[in-house]
C-alpha cells in the first residue's frame, strides 16, 4: 500500500540545470524573471511550464526573433548616405556611400538632362557651315540664325525660375525637355519649309531650355547639404560640357551617314526617353522620393542649416520682388558674372568651328574634333573645382572667400589662355590654348553658379533666371557681334583680345561686391 501511494503523489518537475535535462542539453544560465512573467504568475496560481518563463526572457533580451508577423515593416536601413560613429552622431559619408546615393542618382539624371540640352543646342554650330553653302549664307547671318536661339532664351530663364520656385525643379524641368526636344525633332521639318519656320523652331528651343539651370539649381538645392552643393552643380554641369562635345563629335559622323539634320531627330528622341525615365524615378524633395534610406533622408536633413528648403516649395508669391533683388550690388555681380561667362562661352561654342575651318583650314571633322576637346576638359574640371570648393569650405575657408577665389580662376585663367590662342600658330596650340581656357572657365560653376543658391535662397530660381537673361544678352551681343568682326576685320583676333579684357574686368567686379550667405537681407524694403 505504501508502495502505492507512494508511485502515485504528485511529483515536482526537475529544473532546467538538473540532471535529467542536462542529459538533453547543456544548462541554461540563470535569469531574473521578467515582468511579463512576474505579472503573469500574480494573475494565475496555475503551474507554468519551465519553458515558458525561458521564452518570455528571450523576448526580452531579443525581441527581433519573436516579433510577430504583423508588425510593420520598417524603413530601408541600407547605408545609401552616412552611417553612425560610436557616439551616436552623424558622420560624413565614403566615397561609395555618396556615389551610390539615391541624391547622385537625381542629379546624374539631371547631368543627362542638360547633356541633351547643350546637344540639341550645339548641332547647329556644326549644320551651320553646309546650310550656309547650301543657301548661300553670309558670316553675318549665320551669326543671326545661330543667335535665333538666343532670342527665345532671352527672357524664359526667368519666367521658367518663377515656375521652378512656385512647382518645384521635377515638373518645370520635365516640361522643359519635352518642348526642347519637340523643337530639335521639327528642325529638319522647319528648315525644308522655309526660313521663318527655322527659326521658330530655334526661337522655341530657347524658351524650353531657359528653364534647364533653374530647375537644377532648385533640384541641388533640395536634395544636398550646403557641404555638397559645389560638387552636385559639378556632376550636373559636367554632364552640361559632355553634351557640347557630343554633339560637336557625333553630328559630323552622322551627317556623314545620315544627312545634315540626322543628329536633330536622333537627339530630339532621346529627349522622349528622358523624360519618361525622369517622371518615373524622380522626386522634387526628398521626402517625396520612394527608394531614399532613412539614413540618407536624416544625413540631408540633418546637414541643411535651412530645412524648410527641402520642403514643399513655398507657393505664397507668384510675382517675384524684383525690386528687392535689384536694389542690392550682389544681384547685379551674379548678373555681371553671368553675363561674362555666357559672353566666353557662347563665342566659343557657336564659332570654334568656324574658327578652325577659316583660320587653320581644317576640315569640318577635323573642326569638330578640336572644338570638342575643350567640353571634355571643362567637364573633368567642373567637377575638380567643385570638390576642391567644398573642400575649402570644410575646412575653414570662408563661403564668400571660397566663391571669390573659384570665380577668380574662373575669368582670370580664360583670359590668360585666350590671348595665348590669340598667338597660337600651329592648329594644335591653338587646341590646347582654347582647352586651357574653356576647361579653367569651369571654376566659374562653383563661384557665381552656386553662389545662387546661397545669398537668396527663397528666390534661387528667379535670381538665377535674372542672371541667366542678363548673360543671354551678353551672349547675343558675342555671337552676333562676333560674326559683324570678323566680316569687317577679317580675323578673329581682335575679338578674342576684347574678350580677354572683358574678362579681366568682370573678375575686377565681382571681388569687389559678390558675397556669402547671410550676408544681405533681400526682405528688407530698399531705402
């Protein structure tokens, strides 16, 4: 009987360390209970299973491997845009971090876009030399049928600003290279119909490519830190100078296979494509943008002094305060600084080829491949100036210095070079001499060009508008006024010495009255 009894009262299970256990596997080190099991033995007097208590203790201690299935999905964690130091903090991303970005990948979209602008624009310089033998064209209005162009740029860059700061860079750039690309597509069309219809279609590219640099501007401004801002404006303005000198090597090659307005249909359809890929991965902040990281999405916030500029854009005025803008000397030292930049640059772009064919009697393709050259450079040294620029800012060189010795190198070192192309007598000197002082003009991109962005940044886009009419002026008056000098003088050369001392002149100016941020306050009713 005793035996019985004995065999059947009731019996304590052994603990996880006993023996029995220990046989199935190793022991368990001992943890306190957890509150969920505290609370859950103060509601119920039943017995628990050993096991039970372990699970709630792993919970705790690792929450991640007994999350339920329904919990949210969290926010990409991939290190697109800088990590954390050991503290806690924020630090600046690598290399491969930055490159990888989905910020870069916005403004090598926006790189692409301003290729295909400075494409569909300079195939003309190429097409003008056997349109103007086919119908008989004198220098002087050839002049005029390239400036066509301009006519149409003259006052959209800053309609196209006021747009860019009411709707945002993504809208107003799309719309952009839409009615650019339909112009460059319905050249050939126009030109076969007669010479009105040329021309509006020239005028037409002018107005949809005004819109082109306000709409980066705005999209740099948004999507990157003060500390990148230079370099952004160097990778989209590099893909600006790539397009020159594609269009200057590819429109002979396809001319030759294809006839003198094969380039404007090839390039007017990659337009096309562009915007389709555009409107389907781009946002204009990047709050908006669907595959950014929280990492990079706090490195951006984190590192803009001013966050509401990578917001919603402001939609409160319509009608920008251009008397506010012009009652300051730094406005109108953006806009000299423009205006001698397009003065240089256009010149160069729509008479290069000119240039080699008349003075170094080269042919058409052999022009093109010189002309060309000066694009790569000033592409590879854009976006040199532009590290070198946020470099200086790093460390310790102030905004306004920082602007002032980039723009410096960016007139002083074109005028150097143009009076060495002035004295060039081989075609090859005359190359490198007009490489050095295309490629030096580059460091203009991270003086007066991102300098936009920062004395008014409410008003970027119509600023830069402003500047950019001020300097299609400036660039009508060259290339015009470039093909009436060289029809009376017969030579280039003085007009390359005048554009010499225009630069030394413009760099004159702008030291004395450009400036950093916060420096002027543009809200403030003039006196």
């Amino acid at each position: 009987m005793a035996s019985l009894v004995h065999h059947f009262a009731p019996r304590t299970l052994p603990s996880p360390s006993s023996s029995l256990y220990g046989e199935l596997r190793p022991p368990l080190p001992t943890l306190a209970p957890s509150r969920f099991a505290q609370s859950s033995s103060r509601r119920s007097s039943q017995p628990r299973h050993p096991w039970r208590s372990r699970r709630d203790q792993l919970r705790l201690r690792f929450p991640s491997l007994l999350r339920p299935l329904s919990s949210p999905p969290r926010v990409s964690s991939k290190p697109a845009a800088g990590s954390f130091d050991s503290d806690g903090e924020m630090k600046n991303p690598s290399f491969v971090e930055f490159v990888t970005s989905e910020r870069v990948k916005v403004v090598a979209m926006l790189g692409l876009a301003l290729a295909l602008c400075n494409a569909d624009r300079v195939v003309m310089s190429v097409a003008i030399v056997p349109l103007s033998r086919a119908h008989g064209w004198t220098q002087s209005f050839a002049g005029i049928v390239q400036s066509s162009f301009l006519w149409g740029y003259l006052l959209s860059p800053i309609i196209g600003g006021a747009l860019v700061d009411y709707y945002g860079g993504k809208l107003v750039m799309a719309c952009g290279v839409t009615l650019w690309s339909m112009a460059t597509f319905l050249t050939p069309w126009a030109a076969e119909t007669s010479l009105w219809a040329l021309l509006a279609m020239r005028v037409l590219l002018g107005v949809a490519e005004g819109v082109a640099l306000p709409s980066m501007n705005n999209m740099v401004l948004r999507w990157f830190p003060p500390t990148e801002r230079s370099r952004a404006v160097g990778i989209a303005m590099a893909g600006f100078q790539l397009g020159s000198a594609i269009g200057l090597l590819l429109s002979p090659i396809i001319m030759s296979r294809a006839g003198p307005f094969g380039p404007f249909v090839i390039f007017g359809l990659f337009g096309f494509l562009w915007v389709l890929v555009w409107l389907s991965v781009a946002s204009s902040t990047p709050h908006k943008h669907s595959q950014i990281s929280q990492y990079e999405l706090n490195y951006i916030t984190s590192q803009t002094l001013a966050s509401p500029l990578i917001e919603e854009p402001k939609k409160s005025k319509v009608i920008p305060p251009f008397r506010k803008l012009l009652s300051k000397w730094p406005t109108w030292a953006l806009m000299s600084a423009n205006a001698m930049h397009s003065w240089g640059y256009f010149v160069i772009l729509s008479w290069m080829p000119v240039y080699f064919n008349t003075i170094y009697r080269v042919n058409l393709r052999e022009a093109a491949w010189f002309s060309a050259l000066p694009w790569v450079m000033m592409a590879v040294l854009g976006y040199v100036a532009g590290v070198g620029s946020d470099m200086l800012i790093k460390y310790g060189t102030s905004v306004t210095a920082t602007r002032k010795i980039m723009q410096s190198i960016g007139f002083v070192g074109p005028a150097i070079a143009l009076l060495g192309l002035n004295a060039a007598r081989s075609p090859l000197a005359a190359s490198a001499w007009l490489t050095t002082a295309v490629g030096l003009s580059s460091f203009s991109h991270s003086g007066f060009l991102v300098n936009l962005q920062e004395i008014a940044p409410q008003y970027a886009g119509v600023l830069h508008g402003m500047s950019n009419t001020a300097g299609t002026l400036a660039a009508i008056l060259g290339t015009v006024g470039a093909g009436f000098f060289v029809e009376r003088m017969g030579s280039f050369r003085g007009f390359l010495m005048l554009t010499s001392f225009l630069y030394f002149i413009s760099a004159l100016f702008w030291n004395l009255f450009a400036t950093g941020p916060n420096s002027i306050d543009f809200d403030r009713r003039p006196s």
